[in-house]
C-alpha cells in the first residue's frame, strides 16, 4: 500500500516516509514496513498477512498498475483516491473515482488469485453501497488455452463486445481488452484483442458496437477436434473412457456419437468442461425423449462456470434448445447418424 498513518494518526505517503518511524495500516492498526527498494515502487508492506482490507501481497506489477490507473483516471475531471478505505463496508479499492454529481467508481486491479467467493463478496459490497465497479486484471490472468473458473470469474457479457475480459499491462501501460470471447469443443479458446493507451480510449471503445458473432468452424478446425478427441481417447480420458463404455454397452459408435453432436460453429464460453460430454451423455440416456427432460439435469454447477456478472440462464437456454434442435436431425437407429 502507498499510505500508511504515523504515531499521531497523520496519513503519509510511502515516497515521504522515513525508515526511521513508525507506521501502521489504517484498516487494522497494525505496524507496517517500508520498502523502498530498486526492483518495486516505495509502499508499505504488514509484517504479517491477516489485513481484512489488504488480503494479498503485493507484487510491483500491483503497486505499479495502481499508480497507472490514478493517474489515468485524472483524465475524468475527478476527485481521485489511492486505497481510499471504506469504513462502513471494510473494503479498500486501489483506485476511487469521487465525480461532482455524486456517483463513485471503484478500480480492482487484480494480480493475485482470487476465489469466486471472496470476489462475490468485494463486489456486492460495492454494489450496496452504490458503488460502480470495475474489476482490471493482471498477466496472471491471462487466459491460455483453456478457460478456467479463476478466469471465468471476472468475465462480463455486453451486446457491444460479447464476453470479455479487461487487462492491464503496466510494462507497456496500456489496457487490453479481450473481447468476442467465444469456445469449441477440443479447441482452443477464441477472442479478439484491442489495446487502448488509456481510459477515454477505453471508455470509447467499450461504448461501440463491434457486432459479434459466433464464428463458424474452418475445415481444418473440424479436422483438428477429431484428432484431439482420438489423442483423448488414447489417454484414457475418465470421463471419455465412461462415454466409450455406455457406447459399447448399445454397440454405438463413440466416434460417429461426438461428431453427431458437435457443432459446426463457436459458442458461448460457458462451459467447464467440453459440451460435447454432455451432448453425448444425454443421448445415450434419453435417445426417444428429449423434450421431456430438465435443463438443470445437464447444465448445472458441474459444467457451467460460476460467471456472477452474467446472466447465465438466457446462454445455458439458448444453448439447450440448439440442442433440441440437433437431436431432432438424429436417427437414432443408425448409430446417431444424421439423416
């Protein structure tokens, strides 16, 4: 943290701080070091971790991204606050916005791992207290190529840009934005990337309607899926392996089952685990019924990832009836080939 108070209870800045005095937290009292080194930015540090407002350590890309938020955000017109500390709710944003007309906006810049209930909990803080929030992630989040939930977490979903992602790059101070954010089956992650040098670049590009659209599979993206599933199903894959045994149990084809539910084009990135598991699984459960089965049965908690800024139920329906549709194109009695 860049603040700390004195033995009089004064706020001081870790840049005019002295190591011969003593500091403490303003949140939990406790004494707090400086440090001002060659490799970080001068801040305070606690001795031990156990802060309610300060729940990680922080790395110079942390206290270094703080800095580049504040002075960006002075581009608002703004009253701007460095960990301005919130009694009444016990959190401490790295960056506050105070506008003439009232509202607050709240900065997260996210380096650490976080857990989907402990950044709940941040967030409706926030939101009680009527507070705007934004949450602007660190490389550690970086998606490779898989989603993952710590990932998943912090996505948002907008008509402009679809799913997306913001990101902060303080080696060369600027945001980028992940946008379009879009999967298949046994293929990696899809998006498309803008960079913007600050936030009225930011704010621009957010408030533009980028029409997005789920991309339709190339052939060789067809032809790649298959050989990661033959690659899987040479692992062993647990989950495949039981796929393959229910197949073998109805003398089914487990190959001609995955193509016949895979589908041909990109679609929400919603799902933990590849769709086509329980595409398949549903099939071979309930070959003659599917319109007389729960939704909940097969996109639940299981598959789908915890996304608290997104209203899941319209993609897990919307998703479902595409479903619908394609076992209707199925026969069935041939091996679940298409007609």
């Amino acid at each position: 943290m860049f603040y700390a108070k004195d033995q009089h209870g004064n706020y001081i800045s870790a840049e005019k701080a002295s190591k011969q005095s003593s500091y403490f937290c303003p949140s939990c009292l406790e004494t707090v070091v400086l440090k001002h080194g060659q490799l970080k930015i001068a801040h305070f540090a606690h001795r031990k971790h156990g802060c309610y407002a300060f729940s990680e350590g922080e790395t110079a890309e942390h206290l270094a991204g703080k800095k580049l938020l504040a002075s960006w955000c002075y581009q608002f017109h703004c009253q701007v606050e460095l960990e301005a500390y919130q009694e009444d709710f016990r959190q401490r944003p790295d960056v506050l916005c105070r506008f003439k007309d009232g509202h607050r906006l709240a900065f997260e810049f996210q380096c650490a791992p976080l857990t989907a209930t402990a950044m709940f909990q941040r967030s409706a803080g926030y939101q009680q207290h009527n507070f705007k929030y934004v949450w602007i992630l660190g490389r550690r989040h970086y998606p490779q190529r898989n989603l993952t939930q710590q990932i998943a977490q912090f996505i948002r979903w907008h008509h402009n840009l679809g799913f997306y992602l913001i990101y902060l790059d303080t080696v060369y101070e600027r945001f980028e934005v992940l946008y379009g954010i879009q999967m298949a089956d046994l293929l990696p992650l899809k998006y498309m990337r803008f960079f913007a040098s600050n936030l009225k670049e930011l704010e621009n590009f957010l408030h533009t309607d980028h029409h997005i659209r789920y991309f339709r599979l190339t052939n060789s993206e067809q032809e790649k899926q298959i050989r990661h599933l033959v690659f899987k199903m040479h692992q062993r894959s647990r989950q495949i392996y039981r796929l393959q045994n229910m197949c073998y149990e109805r003398r089914l084809s487990f190959i001609d089952l995955v193509k016949g539910v895979i589908t041909a084009e990109y679609f929400p990135p919603i799902y933990r685990q590849p769709a086509f598991l329980w595409k398949a699984r549903f099939c071979l459960l309930f070959p003659r019924n599917a319109k007389n089965t729960s939704m909940k049965k097969f996109l639940n908690q299981h598959n789908i990832f915890i996304m608290p800024f997104v209203s899941l139920n319209q993609f897990c329906y919307s998703e479902w009836t595409e479903f619908q549709k394609m076992t209707g194109k199925i026969d069935f009695s041939q091996n679940y080939r298409y007609n």
